[in-house]
C-alpha cells in the first residue's frame, strides 16, 4: 500500500471541480484508493463520495492505494492534489 497526505490549500476546499479530477486520475488505475480526512473514508473513485467528505481548506486528507498500479496511482493523485487542492 502506498500512502501520501495532501492538505487542501484552495479557499474553496475540495469542491466538484477538483474531486472530478481525482476522479478522473483515479479511475485510470486498477488500484483500490481511498481518502481519509477524520472520521469520514471516501473511494476516490466515486465522485459524490469524495465530496462527501466535506474537506474544507486547510484540510489533511490521506490517500491510500492499493493493487498492481499503487505507485502510479500515488503518484498521479499526489500531482494533481499539488497543482488544485
């Protein structure tokens, strides 16, 4: 499993725009990935649970891979989440 921490630095927190993104990244692995931000897990892959996580600026969320592809998958969410959260 490959694991990294992302902190939300947009204003706007993790809004639809940006969880479609990691959306879109995460569906192009074979890989199980999950966020993690408090209490609340979300399947990165499913976009209405990612945003249910509710993650506000500020926000630490993890992600987890897991699967054949963990480190390309860790790997392209860590990008995007540098570049639009």
């Amino acid at each position: 499993m490959k694991s990294f921490e992302c902190k939300v630095q947009s204003f706007q927190g993790l809004h639809a725009q940006s969880a479609m993104r990691l959306t879109r990244e995460a569906q192009k692995y074979s890989s199980v990935i999950i966020a993690v931000y408090k209490e609340r897990r979300a399947n990165v892959k499913n976009v209405m649970e990612l945003m249910g996580l509710k993650a506000g600026k500020g926000a630490e969320i993890v992600f987890a891979a897991e699967g054949e592809d963990e480190e390309q998958a860790a790997e392209g969410l860590r990008e995007l989440c540098q570049r639009f959260l």
